[in-house]
C-alpha cells in the first residue's frame, strides 16, 4: 500500500483521515507544492487534452460569474435593503 502522504483526499478512507491530515506538510512550502500540483492536474484534465471540451470555457464564465457579485457585494448589499429600490 503506498504511503499515506501520497494518497489522494478521495483516496483515504474516513478512519485514516486523521492521521493522513497529520502527515500533510503545511508549510509554505508545503501549500505552494500542492498549489502547483492542483494546478497540474487541471490543466492535465482539462486543458492538456487532445479532444478538449467546452468545460473550461464553462468553469471560465463561473469564475468571471462569481468574481463580477463578490466585487459588487457591498453595492448590492446597500441597494437590496432600501424600501424604495428606485
């Protein structure tokens, strides 16, 4: 079996979560590796492909999507609690 630091999260069974957490390295540069291996295996799923789809486009749009609300948030928040919206 390999070792518990190479395991995936979706690979760990709900009693070994608490020792593959403790065997995590949450160092700086422990959390830029991950970063960087994360960002691999996205662009090895989605981007790096032969016949490629529209996901990317899909997950693009969401992003721009969630991004344009959290910077208008304060605007919006301020605007849905008047009585009289116009």
């Amino acid at each position: 079996m390999a070792d518990k630091t190479e395991l995936r999260l979706s690979e760990v069974k709900l009693g070994g979560l608490g020792r593959w957490i403790s065997s995590c390295n949450f160092s700086p540069g422990g959390i830029g590796r991950a970063i960087v291996r994360g960002r691999e295996r996205y662009f090895n799923k989605y981007i790096n492909v032969r016949k490629t789809n529209v996901a990317p486009v899909g997950q693009f749009v969401a992003m721009v999507i969630i991004m344009s609300y959290v910077w208008r948030y304060k605007g919006e928040k301020h605007h849905r609690l008047r009585k009289h919206h116009w």
